[in-house]
C-alpha cells in the first residue's frame, strides 16, 4: 500500500504528474529539448516574477548550495546555522576551501538581522549563507529583515537556500535582492527527485566570470552561455524529469501563486494549532515554517510507534531530525497537499493516539 508523505520530501507527487515522465525520450541536443527548456525557465520566471537568470540542474538543491559557494566567492563567507542543514552549508564551504565564520544559534532558534549586521559591521565577507527554511527545525528566517541589512552592505552577495520552501512560501527574490536563490524539485514543487533550480543575478554571473578553479559542473557562467546559444545545458540533463516539471508548472500557474501561498497558509495554521493543543511548536515563537511543522514531542509518545500505525493506515510522517528523534517530530504541509488531506491525516493521529 502507498504510504501518503507529510515528510519533509521527497513530497507527495500527483499521478498525473508522475506519468508526465513516461512520454518518449528525445535527444537531448535536439529542437525539441530546447523548446521543452526554453518553456520551463520561461514559466519558472513568470511563477517567481523575478528577472534574474534561472538555471535547472539535474541534482539535488545541495549541488547548488556547492555550486553557489564556487562561483561566488572568492575567500571569506559569512555562514548562519542554526539546523542540519544550514550546517551542510558551512561544512560545504570549508570543503570548498573558503575562510568561514559562522553565527551559530541552538537548534529551534532563529538567525536574527542584527546578528549579520554585528558580523558585517567588523569584517567584509564575498557572501552571507542563509537557510531560510530550516526543514530540521521547522524554523522560518526572517528574511525579509535580513535582506534590508543585506542591502547595506552591496558589496556582500546573498546566498540562500528555500530548499523546502520555494514554491510553498512566498519569497519576493527580486525584491529582497537574493544574489542566488536555490531550491529542489522533491519539495514544494511537488515533483520527483533529481532537479534543483537556482535564480541568480547579473551580478552574481559578473563575480563568477573572475573566479577562477570554480569547477565545472555547477558553473553558472557555462551553463548560462550554453543557454544562450542554443536553450541547453552543457551535460546530459534528466529529460523525464523536465517533462514532469513543464506539466507541473502549467498546473502551478493554473493554481495561481496566490493561492498557492494561501493553501499552505491555511495547512500551517490548521497543523500549528493541533500541535499547541495537544502538544507544543519546537520552533521559536514568531519563525514558524510554513511549508512544515516541528512538534515537540512534550507527551513524550513513541513517535516510530505512531509513524508505524500510520503507515497501515496508509499515510508517513517525519520523526525529528538526528539528535531531535524523538524529541520532536515534524508534519510537512507543502507541494500540492490540500487541507482536507491535512485533515484526514490529524483524524487518523488523534484516533491512533486517543487524544
């Protein structure tokens, strides 16, 4: 039996959208795989109303999260952790052999502007790091606060990761000034593994052309030229997944964003009010997600016992992450999830645990 997944991806995919990928191969150097590509990139900017370039990997978002350490910047980033995977990042960019320094927060607790601009304010960095949706935590940034402070410093690119939230949460790229925006296909798009997109700057593309030892799967500037000379991609794109992804985007823009950014509003609210009812919100009041919810586990219920009987019942959610399994345990409201099935899925948890 198919298990319905309130996890914080791979999210639950249509049908429709999964048999998207069955339609016949084309080559990948055709007329046919650029038509395809020039209409995903086109639909992508209309959907996120930015002007900045788009760029479609076949990876996953944490590719771009290297990707966007290699082609912007030049030694010294400023990393903001307070989750997994905002730590990924940082950890990323030692690999990467960058200078980093970190503002590092308890897990559930937010980055605060102020805590930028104090670090700004004693030393130039090439870039600032920021998750703005912490999926282990269920913490929310704030960042339209952070971008006002970002602009106070131009000379500092912003990188953010809305893995878990683009396409579920409303984040205005253009105007927060977002140098690079990344995110995956397994989340609020509601689509299979295997894509990660990223907005990035004119800007951002200037820098990347005088970096050199940038690598070279994940450069912007090649992958942009290769673009612009024939709508494709420098190496073998996943062609089953980008039809998945232009279905979804016609179906995505049929929905209209802001209803889009309603309905996951609307599933939030509904899931935040049940955890304080029964249980309590790990993140700190006032930076709540929007695309998932992290409870805390205070009834101290076996959360792999609760997941098991859901699991006959035909649905799956998500235990904490790492050090917090157990402790917490987060339901993701995000892709094309609705509020009746939110609903269905809470009836089927009061009733397991007799709340």
């Amino acid at each position: 039996m198919h298990k319905k997944l309130f996890i914080p991806g791979p999210t639950e995919v249509r049908e429709d959208i999964l048999q998207a990928q069955a339609k016949p191969m084309i080559g990948h150097r055709s007329k046919e795989f650029s038509a395809l590509y020039e209409g995903i990139v086109n639909k992508i900017k209309k959907v996120l109303n930015t002007q900045n370039h788009v760029i479609v990997f076949t990876s996953s978002g944490t590719g771009i999260m290297e990707g966007a350490i290699r082609n912007c910047v030049y030694k010294d980033v400023l990393c903001c952790v307070n989750g997994a995977f905002s730590d990924r990042w940082a950890k990323i960019a030692k690999a990467c052999g960058k200078n980093v320094d970190e503002i590092r927060v308890d897990w559930g607790k937010a980055i605060k502007p102020e805590m930028i601009e104090d670090k700004l304010k004693k030393k130039k960095y090439d870039a600032v790091t920021l998750v703005h949706n912490e999926s282990s935590t269920g913490v929310r940034a704030p960042i339209e606060e952070i971008a006002e402070v970002m602009k106070r410093y131009p000379d500092t690119y912003f990188l953010v990761d809305t893995v878990s939230s683009l396409m579920g949460d409303k984040i205005e790229i253009d105007k927060l000034g977002i140098d690079v925006c990344l995110t995956s296909s397994q989340k609020c798009f509601a689509l299979p593994p295997g894509l990660a997109v990223c907005t990035v700057t004119q800007r951002a593309l200037e820098r990347t052309r005088t970096i050199p030892d940038r690598g070279y799967y994940f450069d912007f500037d090649a992958m942009l030229k290769r673009y612009e000379k024939d709508r494709q991609t420098p190496t073998t794109p996943a062609v089953t997944l980008l039809y998945a992804m232009d279905k979804q985007m016609d179906k995505i823009l049929a929905e209209g964003m802001e209803n889009r950014y309603k309905r996951h509003l609307e599933m939030a609210q509904y899931v935040r009010d049940w955890a304080k009812k029964y249980f309590a919100l790990f993140p700190e009041p006032g930076y709540e997600s929007v695309t998932l919810t992290c409870v805390d586990n205070t009834r101290k219920i076996s959360v792999a016992d609760l997941n098991s009987e859901l699991g006959k019942r035909g649905f799956q959610i998500s235990n904490g992450y790492g050090d917090l399994k157990e402790r917490t345990f987060r339901i993701a409201h995000m892709g094309d999830l609705t509020l009746d099935e939110i609903k269905e899925l809470i009836n089927n948890i009061n009733e397991i645990l007799k709340l």
